[in-house]
C-alpha cells in the first residue's frame, strides 16, 4: 500500500452521478470548506488528478522573507543566505539590519550578488537600513532545458578557453574563464530554484515537461555534474596564473584530441536528456569509456619530458578532462533511470 493511502467506495447517487468522499484531513490542510471547487484533471488511463482550484490559480513564487543581518556577519554568510532564499522560491527578499544599520562592506556584497550570482533579480529599494530584492523573471520565461543547454555551451567554452590559455600562455584569457565560472553558477541557481518550485506544484510539473518529483532530482544531479565542468576548467585555467609559464605544444596535442573527446560525449550525453533517448544514453554510457585510448596518448608523451613540474600538471589537467567525461558518463545514465519507466510502459 501506497503511503497515505486511504481506499474510498464509489457511490451512486440520482440517476448518473457517482461520487467519492474526499479525506477530511486533506480537505483541513488544503484549507477547503463545503461549495470550494476542485479541478478533476484526467492523466493517462486510469488516473485522476485533483487540485483545489485556489490552489491551481495560485500565482507561483509571492512568497516574501525578511532576514536580519547582524553587524558582526562576514559577506560570505551573507550571500550564503540569500542563495538559501532564492532556491526557496521567494520572489521578495528583504534584507535588514539587526542593530543599526548594514555595514557598506555588507551592503556592496548584497549588490554583487544580485549583480553575479541570483539570475533575474533586482534591487527594489536601497537604503543604509537595508534592501529589498525582488525575482522579477517568470517561471516560463526561461526553461528548464533552456537554461541547461546555455548552462553547457558556457561551461564547454570555459573548458576550450582554459587549454587555449595554457597554449598561449594568455593570463588575461585565463581570468575570463575563472570569472565565467559565476556565469554558470547563476544558471545552476536559477535551474534549483525552478525544480524547487515545480516539486512543490504538480501543476507546474507537467507545466515544466517533468513526469514526477523523481525527474527533478535527476535534473538536480545533471546540473551539479555540468557545474563541474566549469570547476574543472576553472582549475586548469588556475594552474596557468599559478605557475606562469605555458606547457610545450607537443603535449598539449594530445590534451586537445582528449578534450574534444570529452566534450562530443558530453554533447552526446546531454542530447539524450533533451530527447529523452535511452538509446543514445546507453551507447554514450560505453562511449565514455574510450577515454583510456586518450590517456594511454598522454602518458606516451610524457615520455619525452624531463621537467617534473611539467609532468605533474600534464597529469592534472588530463585527470580534470577525465573526469568531465566521468560526468558525461553520469548523465547519460541518469537519462536511463528516468527513462526506464517509458520503456516498461511500452512493454
């Protein structure tokens, strides 16, 4: 049995009508009362669907929380808990002073955030007393597959920027792809926040294409692995402004066939999520696994290299690509998961 299930006999009631009582413990939550109307949503062959019709009007995101900041509070804190509100789904978030007023220093941290970090967001209203922040962007205005597919193409450019950076040893080049990294964080955050709002409401569910709240987690876990390809390409860019001087050409060759490697499965893992593909996920899945060809390529020039320091960041650089298509490998089967359902439907 299905927790919270509660079995109803159907009744027949006049001369065509059937009915079935509603649990009165979900009727006191939903806040209904006699002569309140409920929307019956037909889904598939055997199921029905009932939502309160004040429910199913409902605006999403009017929620509004106020936090108080206290003056001993460092900026990092600060920006800790306004990220925890807006993947809460507040659409207003007012930010105040515990004592006295907010210290420039935290005032200025406030606006980076909004500025870098919280996509669709904007100051309200600004004073030494505090701030408000309102998320101005609608739910529809940008999809979740949207923001994902741009969410890769920044994160593939980061990873492609950094090896062009090491080659030409271009530091300025190699800071653009460490201050793209907050670029893909702002599409991660806004992404969470949207599955957030869409577990809460079945409606926004099937508005949003997603089947159950099971489809959202493994969105979550798709976007944390394409958020880790641009940590990775942010590492290697690092290592460029750490030690810099660029690595011989004659390596990097191989680092670029391994990369383009990675990234086609990558494109490939992510084109079976957008088309819900098993297919193509599964043979991705064993794609991923040549990987040890690119490796083995690696390892034979090193060879030719006497400058441990050298080796040692040939080494990790090709461990961060590696484990990019390790990602690939992931989503690809976490496509599987989400679409083995379908496939024992068909069945």
């Amino acid at each position: 049995m299905v927790v919270n299930e509660e079995m109803r006999k159907i009744q027949f009631t006049g001369k065509s009508s059937y009915i079935v009582s509603l649990p009165k413990q979900w009727i006191m939550e939903m806040g209904l009362k006699q002569g309140d109307q409920v929307s019956v949503v037909r889904q598939g062959v055997s199921n029905l669907q009932i939502v309160p019709l004040k429910h199913h009007n409902k605006p999403i995101g009017t929620e509004e929380a106020t936090i108080e900041i206290k003056p001993e509070d460092e900026d990092s804190t600060i920006v800790r808990k306004l990220i925890s509100l807006y993947l809460l789904g507040f659409t207003i978030i007012n930010v105040k002073s515990k004592i006295g007023r907010l210290k420039p220093s935290q005032r200025n941290s406030i606006k980076d955030a909004v500025k870098s970090i919280l996509m669709g967001t904007e100051i309200t209203a600004d004073s030494i007393e505090g701030i408000t922040i309102q998320v101005l962007i609608n739910l529809f205005e940008l999809s979740v597959d949207g923001a994902l597919k741009r969410m890769l193409i920044i994160a593939k450019s980061m990873l492609n920027d950094a090896l062009l950076s090491q080659e030409e040893a271009n530091f300025d080049l190699a800071k653009e792809v460490i201050n793209s990294d907050d670029e893909v964080d702002r599409f991660s955050f806004y992404i969470m926040r949207q599955l957030k709002i869409a577990i809460q409401n079945e409606h926004m569910l099937s508005e949003m294409g997603m089947e159950s709240p099971y489809h959202c987690l493994g969105y979550r876990l798709i976007v944390k692995n394409i958020e880790r390809v641009g940590d990775h390409a942010t590492e290697i860019a690092k290592d460029l402004l750490g030690y810099k001087k660029p690595i011989k050409k004659t390596v990097l060759e191989p680092i670029h066939e391994m990369n383009h490697f990675t990234l086609t499965v990558l494109d490939e893992a992510c084109l079976s999520l957008f088309k819900k593909d098993a297919n193509q996920a599964e043979q991705t899945v064993q794609k991923s696994s040549e990987i040890v060809k690119y490796e083995k390529k690696i390892q034979d020039s090193l060879r030719s290299l006497k400058d441990t320091e050298e080796i040692y960041r040939v080494r990790r650089m090709s461990e961060n690509i590696r484990r990019i298509s390790e990602y690939a490998s992931d989503i690809a089967e976490i496509v599987l998961d989400v679409t083995i359902e379908k496939t024992l439907r068909k069945q």
